[in-house]
C-alpha cells in the first residue's frame, strides 16, 4: 500500500509541476491552474486512503460539499474582492498547518501515557519525537500563526475595514523584538528538554503554546506599518509563508505531497515577492520595515502651485481614438473597482475593426496583487496577444498616437522618472508621458494608492476624462461609433 501511496504523491508532484510551470503564461494558466488542481486531488485521496482516516462515501462526499463550496465562492467573487480573498486563502492555509501540527502534538501526548518506552507511540503508529519532529512542529505552529494573523490584517486593509496607511505606535519596534525573543526561547526550550526526556511531549506542547500566541502578535505587527502601495509584495509574500507552513508539516507527517508542494508553492512566492520588488525598485527588507505608501491621500498640492490640468469631453476622445492608428490601454485598479473590463474590451475591438493597432500595457504592482490586471482581462476575454508587459511595451509608447489610462495612477507616474524628491522615485514606470496624446479616465485628482500624486495629471500632452470608468468607456464607445 505504501508503494501505490507513495506513486500516487510522485504523480501529484509532477503535476504541481507542469501545472507551475504553465501559470508562467496567461495563454496556459488556466490549464495550468486545473492540473495543479488534478495533483491536489490525487494527493489528497492517497493520504485518505492510506490512513484509514475517512470512508470512500465521506471522501466523495467532502469532494463534493467542497466543491460546491468552491464553485460558490468563485462565481459570487468580484474581480475587486480578489485581492482580499487571496490574502483570506493565504490566511486559512496557515491556520490549518498550525493546528495540524498542533494535532500532532496532542497524539504523542495520548500516547505518552500508554508508555514512556516510545511504546504508546507505536501503537498510535507515531516514530520516536527527535529534534527533526520537534523543530518541524515549531516551525509549522510558527509560520502558520504569523501568516494567519498577517494574512488577517492583509485582508482589513484590501477591503478598507483597516486603514491602507502604514500603522505604528511608540515602541513597537521594541515588541518585535521582545516578540521575537519569545520565539527564540519557545524553540530552544523543547529541543534543549529533549536531551533529558526524549519521549516526553510535555515541553514540545509548552513551546507550541508559547510559539502560537507570540507568532499571532507577531503577524499582525509585520503587516501593519506595511503601506497599501506594497500590498501586491505583502500578498506574494504571505502566500510563500502559507506555502512554507504546509511544507514543515510535509516533515511533520512524514508527507512527501504535502513536502513537495509546500517547496514549489513557498519558492515561487518568494521568487514572486522579489520580482514585485524590482518592480518597485525597492528591496524587501524596505519592504517589511513599512511606512510607505497611504490609501487615504488626495492630491491637490499642484493646483495649489497654480498648475492646471486640461479636460477633454467623451465626444472629443472618441475623436482622438478613432483617428489614431496606434492605442494602448493602461488598465489599473479603477478598472477593476467600475467593473469596466468588458465595456474596454468593446471598445479595443471597435478601434481593432477602424483599423488601429490596440495593445495593454501591465505594470507588474499594477492593482492589488500579482497579476491581478492580467486576471481581469481574462475575465473579459481579451486575447492574450494583446498583453504587453512593462519591459516590452516601453519602447513603443513614444510612436503611440493614443495613451488611454483606466484607472492606474502610481505606475504611470512620471514622477519615478524626473523627481528625486519624490518617495517613488526609481520605481520602474510605464512611460505613458512619451505617447502624443495621453487620456486619463479617473473619479477624481485624488493620489494614487501610495499617497502621491501624479505628476502625469498636469503635461500638456495629458487629457481628463473625470467621471466611472464604466459610464465614461460607455460613452467613448458611443462616441467612437459616431466618427
């Protein structure tokens, strides 16, 4: 039996794999995304099975009520709310290693009544508790409760219940570091017991204890000086925690699915978080020390230097588009907020039909997690071959007739580019202010989600369209029909 489980976890393994490796594509993520998902599965019923721990009717039947759930859930989501309810799943996947290792913890302390010859343990099938279980638990309880009450804290501050701007008090700097000395001690105290009592559980479970109430205050102190401008970082890096959990548990339980993936899930992450980063130009240590970027700020410093911004009426910017032989369209998070992706994409394909070259140019920390504008617009159909990342659409905006800007702020910011004053600057941009014409659909002159405001509101070359994105690319849409 052992053979076919462990064939079973090979299986699984190689399609995490293929499965990772296609998510690299929009073309193939969704592909990629059920094969992973086929991988899961297999892992799941192997170690059902193998265990004894469920009946084949409950097995098919949680599979079902979960997938209903699933199902559910994703069709009622808004494109908006994703964020926050990666930042949720992030969250629960963490709780549920930390309370697997708990659990674990609990049946040696069963079975240490039965013997302390480690022969209680046999019977309840569990190997002798050496310094590798111990540590194993440790960091699973660890990790799990920090990403638990991080992911937490992530998600109040996604869907606006927290405060976007950074939080901090006098001396928490201090109770991190208290904090983490707890940690310290909580980690050595079971290891140093073990040389005395190697079969004694009672200092494994003391430390676990002590290991999950500071690890819980620890997460929410990690995330909430982080500012919203590094949200799509905090989420990349709370899913490679997750990820990370579940793979100290791979050791816990001696389970070479949970091992692998947990390793795949939480390198990628990381990887992920560092991609964010450059991005940004910042490094991830700036990134977790916080205090940068607000989600409350609003931009009116300019106008008050006797700067103006030049508006345009929608008849106006179906004249410049309809006209124009090269568009690009920059989707941002008001994009998303107006629900506006399918009406951008009737407009691309009316501008495609007049002849005009339409791309989309996506900034990498555009929205509020990874990937999260490359998501929307593959929720509206639009054809991959359409998707142009920073790097490789740069160079073409200088020789672009028309620039329209849907709701981004910060990554369009020339600011990055031409203000060394500013708290930006160095962040690598989408170079909007290069194209001949430049239209920005926006509610209002309020500053983007890190606080500051945009410099590309007051060019020359720069037009703005003010009103829902939705009703305003409704209009162009009316408008460019007309020309």
């Amino acid at each position: 039996m052992s053979t076919v489980v462990n064939l079973a976890y090979l299986l699984a393994a190689c399609l995490f794999i293929v499965g990772l490796k296609r998510l690299g594509s929009p073309a193939t993520a969704r592909r990629g995304n059920q094969i992973a998902a086929v991988g899961m599965l297999i892992a799941v019923v192997a170690t059902l099975l193998a265990g004894r721990i469920l009946a084949p009717w409950m097995i098919v039947a949680g599979l079902a009520l979960g997938t209903a759930l699933g199902v559910i859930v994703a069709r009622r989501v808004k494109m908006t709310q994703m964020p926050e309810m990666v930042a949720a799943l992030n969250g629960l996947g963490g709780a549920a290693s930390a309370l697997v290792a708990w659990a674990e913890v609990t049946r040696y302390q069963a079975a240490a009544g039965e013997g302390l010859a480690g022969v209680g343990f046999a019977r309840h099938g569990l190997g002798a508790m050496d310094a590798a279980l111990v540590l194993s638990v440790l960091l699973s309880v660890l990790i799990g409760a920090v990403t638990f009450s991080g992911s937490a804290v992530a998600y109040g501050k996604l869907n606006g219940k927290l405060p976007g701007n950074p939080v901090s008090f006098p001396g928490m700097r201090m109770v991190t570091v208290l904090l983490a000395a707890v940690l310290l001690a909580a980690t050595a105290y079971p290891l140093w017991a073990l040389g005395d009592s190697a079969y004694d559980p009672g200092p494994l479970a003391l430390g676990v204890g002590a290991t999950a109430g500071a690890a819980l205050l620890l997460g929410v102190l990690l995330v909430i000086p982080i500012g919203g401008a590094d949200m799509p970082v905090v989420v990349a890096l709370l899913n490679s925690y997750s990820a990370l959990a579940a793979a100290a548990n791979g050791f816990v339980l001696r389970n070479y699915a949970l091992l692998v993936s947990g390793a795949l899930v939480g390198a990628s992450g990381i990887i992920l978080s560092r991609i964010m980063c450059q991005a940004m130009n910042r490094s991830l240590l700036s990134v977790l020390v916080g205090g940068f970027g607000g989600g409350d700020a609003a931009g009116d410093a300019r106008s008050a230097t006797g700067l103006s911004v030049r508006t345009i009426a929608p008849d106006d910017a179906a004249v410049l588009l309809g006209y124009a032989g090269q568009v690009v369209i920059v989707p941002g998070y008001g994009l998303a907020v107006a629900q506006a992706q399918h009406v951008a994409r009737e407009l691309s394909e009316l501008l495609l039909s007049r002849g005009a070259t339409v791309r989309y140019a996506i900034h990498p920390v555009a929205g509020r997690m990874p990937g999260h504008m490359n998501v929307l617009l593959a929720e509206a159909n639009v054809p991959y071959d359409q998707l142009f990342e920073m790097d490789e659409i740069n160079e073409q905006l200088a020789r672009t007739d028309v620039v329209l800007v849907i709701g981004a702020n910060d990554v369009v910011n020339p600011a990055a580019r031409t203000d060394p004053a500013s708290p930006i600057y160095g962040m690598p941009i989408l170079n909007v202010d290069h194209a001949r014409n430049v239209v920005v659909l926006k509610r209002s002159m309020a500053a983007g989600y890190s606080g500051v405001e945009n410099d590309l509101f007051y060019l020359p070359n720069t037009s703005m369209l003010f009103g829902d994105a939705r009703k305003s690319l409704e209009a162009l849409v009316a408008e460019v029909k007309l020309v």
